[in-house]
C-alpha cells in the first residue's frame, strides 16, 4: 500500500469495467453518503450477485471493488475478499477478460510486480487496444526500474483514449521520475479537474499526490492546503494524514506530526507507517517511545521482508541510521535489489554500501539513481555524502546545494554537511 513511492500504485477505476461504474451511478441508484465509493459499489455488486449468482461480470465487479477499498483504507486483507470474488468469476467463465485485467490488478496492489508484468503483457497480446492494459505495463515496469518501457505503455494508453484520468496520473508520475515536478502537477490537475465529484476518495488521492509534489520543492505552505483539502473530502485518509505530517515536520511541529502519525498507523498498521511514527517521536524529543516504535517497526518488517508488499526500503534505512548493523542494510538492499532496479531501490542500495564503507560503488549505484532525472533531496544528499568520503569535493557540493536549494525533507541535513564542507577550515 505504499507509494514508492513514492507510486504508491495508481488504482483509478474509471476505465477498468464500464459495468462496475455504472453500478456505482446507475439510474435509480440512491446516494448513500455514508459510503465511500467503494464501499458503494461493492454494495450494488453484491446485490447484481444475489439477483443473478451466475453473473461473473457481477463478481469481477465487486472484485474490483474490493480492491479500491483496500486503497482506501490501507486494509490488504481486501484483496484477500477480492482474490476470492475472482475465483467465482472464473469458476463461471474460465480465463475471462475482464477478470483475468482484475487480476493483474491484485498482482500490483501486491507488489507482486514481476509477475504483474507478464500477466499484463499476455493480456496486451490478447487484447491490444484495451487503455487499460498499458496502465497496467506502466505500473509493473516503473516498479521494476524499466522506465522507457514505462513511458512507451503510458504514451499508448493516452494515445488510445486521450485525457483519460489513470493515463494522466502514470503520466504525471513519470514526469515527477523525469525531475519535471511543474509537468508533473499540470497533468496531475488535468486528473483532478476530470474526477466525477461522486469519486471523492479519488479526488483525495489527486490532491495528495499533489501535495506531495508541492512538498518536494518546498512549496510547504501550498502542500497543507492540498494535504487538508484531501483530508476535508475524505476524512481520516491515510496517505493525506502522513503527506500532512511531513508539511508538520518541516514547519518543526513535530508534537502534530507525532498525533497525525499515530492516526494513519492505527487506521494503516503497516510497518513502514510505524518507522515514520518512530522517526517523528525522535525529532520530538520521545526518545524511549522512539525505540518502542522502532523495535516494533523491525519486528513487523522481518516477518514481511521475503514477501513482495515489503517494507524492505524502509528497513534497510533502520539499519544503516539508526540500529547501526550496516551489515544487515546491505543484505536487505542486495536482496531487494534482485527484485527490482527502480531508482528508489538503487538509492537505498548506494546508502547501504555507504555505511559498510565501499564508497567507490556506492557512488556508482547512485549515480545511476540520479541519472533518471529524479529530483528528490534525500537522495541528493545521499549523492553527496558519499561523493565526499570518495573523494569527489566538486561533486559532494553540487549534490548538497541540490539537496538544499529543494528546501523539503533531506535539506536540513544536507545544509549542515555543506555548511562544513564549505567553511575556510574545511577548505584547507
């Protein structure tokens, strides 16, 4: 459930099942605002499957509908509900197509994300003009690190339906990769402006990545307004709550940060969600419930470190900053970097050689991080820490000053590290 990144998956659902929509607006449908949209049509699938229990379109619906709702609530165990919705569609209509997309789907909201991507490129050759299906081999090979293949699948899917709203997020989201934050939020703006205002986790989830674009160059104060307007469509939202206490934690109110943490990590118990609590709780001065929460964050990522939903970024950062076993970082990296080669794994990788001392390829792993375009200030100043114990000074300072000028999370370390490097001592 994460977006890993940063993507986090992009999961609209306007272009997957034209019947599941209209079960979410069909005629005489009332509007039931207690519910998410989900959560709506999941409803309108299961009564489809009451009134006609051979209706396998009904079951692929609620299958995707239960898919959507674990994007909502974080709650994996949806896809559990999802997987077997799925199976009844296949025991009715064997190898159908639209269940066999559904399922490429649950693949990615897995991070199964190999196997996503074969699934995805049978189904393409099954069926080539299908928008969706190229999301879908966007997805899986930005995931994998293949970003030319990336962009070839999300160029075909607008080609096929131009403007549509999940190519204008991968789109937008490739675009951030590139370093283009400005293209980035224009298509991401285009997405939102074409939401059915009924679609409000939707909208939520826009306005989040949004915000979370705004944050990544410092643009702190336009990142809350996004963050809250996320949060005053769809109350209690995960992502919306952990973009926000990242605006809280570059305002230095790490007190808020802690509260807003703790309100994700209960509504989304995952591990990842509980390193970021730990870290906030530390920033905050909490020292004993700091290593509380990291003891409990290591106990819960090694039980899903060999899985492919993993919070192995997250893990292999615990253990080269903060329980200092830099072994144990580069074993983590080197395992998840046979996964896959995207530039966040190569970033955490290149950190995990750092701290156990073998500069010279640290410094080429993350390079080829960077080579992307990527402009992230935790990985700038990554760059430039390393550069420096390798010896390159030009390069050390031109990464720090790229980590700085960003102004978000990451630069305040950076700032420190150049401030040294540069001083009329160090100089000597």
């Amino acid at each position: 459930m994460k977006r890993h990144a940063a993507l986090p998956l992009v999961m609209l659902v306007l272009l997957m099942l034209g019947k599941a929509a209209s079960f979410a607006q069909g005629p005489g449908t009332p509007t039931v605002t207690t519910l998410s949209p989900a959560e709506r049509t999941m409803a309108q699938a299961r009564k489809l499957i009451d009134k006609n229990p051979k209706d396998f379109e009904a079951y692929n619906a609620l299958a995707l509908a239960l898919s959507r709702r674990a994007r909502e609530t974080s709650d994996v165990n949806y896809y559990t509900q999802a997987e077997d919705a799925l199976q009844q569609s296949f025991a009715i209509s064997p190898d159908n197509f639209d269940g066999q997309r559904t399922h490429v789907w649950l693949l990615l909201g897995k991070h199964e994300f190999a196997a996503a991507l074969e699934a995805a490129k049978k189904l393409n050759k099954r069926m080539p003009d299908d928008a969706m299906v190229y999301g879908f081999l966007t997805d899986a090979n930005v995931e994998l690190g293949n970003y030319k293949d990336a962009e070839t699948a999300a160029q075909w899917m607008l080609d096929l339906k131009p403007g549509n709203i999940p190519g204008l997020t991968r789109a937008a989201y490739l675009r951030e990769l590139y370093g283009d934050i400005d293209g980035s939020l224009e298509l991401m703006n285009m997405a939102y402006q074409s939401t059915p205002p009924s679609e409000v986790e939707d909208q939520a989830w826009i306005l989040t990545q949004m915000a979370h674009l705004k944050l990544a160059i410092g643009k702190i104060d336009e990142s809350e307004k996004l963050s809250q307007q996320a949060l005053k469509l769809f109350p209690g939202y995960h992502y919306a709550l952990g973009n926000l206490a990242k605006v809280r934690i570059q305002q230095k109110r790490y007190d808020q940060a802690v509260e807003l943490l703790k309100q994700r990590y209960q509504a989304a118990p995952h591990a990842e969600n509980v390193f970021d609590l730990a870290q906030a709780l530390q920033l905050a001065g909490k020292s004993d419930e700091a290593a509380k929460a990291f003891a409990e964050f290591e106990r819960k990522s090694l039980l899903e470190t060999g899985r492919g939903d993993n919070s192995n970024h997250e893990l292999i950062f615990y253990y080269a900053d903060y329980a200092k076993q830099p072994d144990e970082a580069l074993e983590v990296a080197t395992r998840e970097l046979a996964r896959r080669h995207d530039v966040f794994t190569l970033d955490s990788y290149a950190w995990a050689l750092y701290r156990n001392g073998k500069f010279a390829e640290a410094q080429k792993q993350e390079e080829m991080a960077l080579s992307l375009g990527v402009r992230d200030a935790r990985m700038f100043r990554h760059a430039g820490e390393i550069a420096l114990k390798s010896g390159d000074q030009a390069a050390a300072e031109r990464y720090l000053k790229q980590s700085v000028e960003l102004n978000t999370l990451g630069s305040e370390q950076a700032r420190t590290t150049l401030a040294a490097l540069t001083t009329p001592t160090a100089r000597q």
